[in-house]
C-alpha cells in the first residue's frame, strides 16, 4: 500500500535547526514522517527541514520572520499591511503551483493558509481567533472557513469557544481541539555543564520564548527583586531585550539572557532550571492558544508557574502547575517566591509534571492528529 501524503502549509517554520519560530509545525511534519507518511511542507523561506519531510518556499517579504506578522503589523501598519498583501499573493501562487492532487493538507494558521486551502485540516493558533475577533469582516471570514475546511483544529478548547461565539451559528465542519505536542527532552549534556557554571550556586528561573510584550516577561524583574540567591536565564530574543536588560540592572536581578537555543540547550536550560516562569498576558485580544513553552517545561519535570491566560490552564492544570492572574505581580512574586523556598514542593511538582508530560509528547498526541488528517479528503484540483 503506498504511504499517504501529507502536505504543510505555514507562514512559520524554523530557518534552521536552532531557530524556534513555527517549531512545532516541524515536529508535526517530523512525527508524520515517523508515521510512515511521505510530508511537504510549504514555508517561507529557508532551507532547513527535519529529516525524511521536504520544504517548499514561498517569498514573503520578511512579514514572519523576527518579532511576528502582528508586532510587525502593529508597529508599521501601512508599510507591513502592503508586505501582507505580497505574501498571501506568493503563497496563493506557490500553493496552486505545489499541490497535488493525492494529498492531505494541513493549514498552519488560519489565516491566511485556512482560506487559501479549501478541503484541509486548518490549524488554530493563538493568534488566529483574536484576529478574526478584531476585523470588520471576522464573522464572514470565519463562516467562511467554516464552509471550505474539511475540519478545523483548535490548540485549545478556550480558542474553540471564542470561535464558536464569533461563528454565530452551528458548525458546517467538524471542529477538534487538538493541542500540538512536544518532543521528548534531550538535554545537551556541555550546555547543562555550562548553564550550571553560569549559575554560581544560585536557584535558576527559566523562560523560553521571544522577547515581546505579550509573553509578560516585563513582570519578572519586579517579581524577583530582593532574590540575590537567584538568576534568571531567558531562552530566546526580541525587541524587548534591552528594556529587561535595564529593567533587571535597576532591580539589581541577575539576568542571562541566552538568545535563540537549539533544542538540545533549550532542554538543558529546563534541566537546570529550579521554576519556568511564563507571566503571558492578553494583548489586543491576542492570548496563549496552546503554549508549547509550558508543555515542554512540563513535560522536563521543571516546576512551572504561569499566569492564567487563553489555553493555558488547560496544559498546566492537570500537570499540578501553579497558576497566577495575569497581569497580578504581587501574585506572580508570592508563588515564585513560595515555590523557591520550597525545595520538597519543587521536587514533589516536579514528579507530578514528569507524569503528565508523557501524555503531552508528539508519540502520544500524533496519533490524534494524524487520524485527523486522514479523516480529511485529499485535495483535487
């Protein structure tokens, strides 16, 4: 019997074997491939993809790449909305170019991928739904990929709900709620000697994820004054670099902020680290849909506290997580506090986490995921 294909479409995927942009599309492309499925993948520009899945580009103009399409669009609405314009274009010619007639596809996103690939699986992600919710023509726009979806797949039950609410009427496909998964930790043994070394002695505070305002990382500084026994380490980059950079130095909080890691000295980061913080807040709407951040942390044992926003509880309560209001920093500084004092808690949440993390993996999720694709109808032109 021939192997079923698959084909990707998304407006983010890793450059290379160390960026984290659209990470998790890569994993689900890689866990098809394990699948025995044959996978393209049909991403801006950038020649890397894991082994056994073929990439297939499209021009941008640069819209997904660095901070992300929406502060890109907040920032320099007009200039960045005419970028848009030019990348949907490429990617509706590259798709009408690329796809074949025996294939499944996955949409990454619903927009603009959801409404360039009638008959897929069209994935929800954080961002997604909030749009919709703020454009004049939302509600047409999603009963518009309601209709032409073979299925949409929501991250979170919470997107689910908003998207619901947002429709305004029954359902014309089947809706899911598929969170994505995680891969197994694989700590880079030299990262987690030198992580240690550049800890000194002290408890570590780990975050992973861009630099920017709606991950809330402005609330650590604050969150961690007075701790000179701790340090934090940030995975990751952005334009709020330099503003916590001063933020730490005035707060006299050690800060190391690591850049971009590859997911060897990512895992080992999580290894070493005492608590992953991840104080995310709403902004313009926009909220966690499935926060992978979370999930791998959950899934290394590394005890997590997080603020409660979008899709958020729905991985880290089960996981035991200790959760926190957004936006609440005396709350957010108690529990870090509380949970750095007390080593057996940290050990026992740890434990609790590592048990849950084994349900968050791709080799226990995919199976979802790929049944989900099977179910919906290869494309034909």
């Amino acid at each position: 019997m021939a192997p079923r294909r698959a084909l990707l479409i998304t407006t983010s995927f890793p450059r290379d074997a160390a960026d984290f942009s659209g990470r998790f599309v890569a994993e689900h492309a890689a866990d098809l491939t394990a699948r025995g499925w044959r996978v393209r993948v049909l991403a801006p520009p950038g020649g890397w993809a894991p082994a056994g899945v073929e990439r297939l580009v499209y021009a941008d103009g640069g819209l997904f790449a660095g901070a992300g399409a929406p502060e890109r669009l907040g920032a320099h609405p007009l200039r960045a909305g005419a970028v848009a314009a030019r990348a949907v274009a490429g990617l509706a010619a590259a798709l009408r170019r690329h796809r074949r007639p025996d294939e499944h596809v996955a949409a990454h996103w619903l927009l603009p991928c959801g409404l360039l690939a009638p008959g897929a699986l069209s994935y929800a992600h954080g961002g997604d739904v909030a749009l919709l919710e703020r454009l004049p023509a939302g509600r047409a726009l999603a009963r518009s990929l309601d209709t032409r979806a073979a299925a949409l797949a929501f991250v979170s039950a919470d997107l689910r709900a908003r998207f619901h609410r947002l429709l305004g009427r029954a359902p014309r496909c089947p809706h899911r709620v598929l969170p994505m998964g995680v891969a197994a930790p694989a700590p880079d043994a030299a990262w987690v000697a030198r992580l240690r070394a550049r800890a000194a002695g002290r408890l570590v505070v780990a975050t992973v994820g861009r630099l920017v305002p709606i991950k809330g990382l402005d609330l650590l500084p604050g969150a961690l004054a007075g701790r000179d026994d701790v340090i934090w380490m940030a995975a990751g980059d952005g334009p709020e670099r330099a503003g916590l950079e001063a933020a730490c130095a005035g707060a006299r909080v050690p800060f190391a902020p690591l850049g971009v890691l590859a997911s060897g000295a990512r895992d080992a980061l999580l290894a070493v680290a005492d608590v992953f913080a991840f104080p995310s807040r709403a902004l313009d709407g926009r909220t966690e849909g499935c926060p992978v951040a979370v999930m791998e942390a959950i899934a290394a044992g590394t005890p997590v506290v997080a603020a409660r926003t979008g899709g958020v509880a729905e991985v880290a309560d089960p996981a035991g997580a200790r959760l926190v209001p957004p936006e609440d920093a005396a709350a957010l500084r108690a529990t870090l506090w509380g949970l750095l004092d007390d080593p057996g808690g940290r050990a026992t949440l740890a434990a609790r986490h590592r048990a849950a993390g084994q349900r968050l993996r791709w080799s226990t999720v995919g199976a979802d995921h790929a049944r989900a694709l099977r179910s919906a109808r290869p494309s034909r032109p």
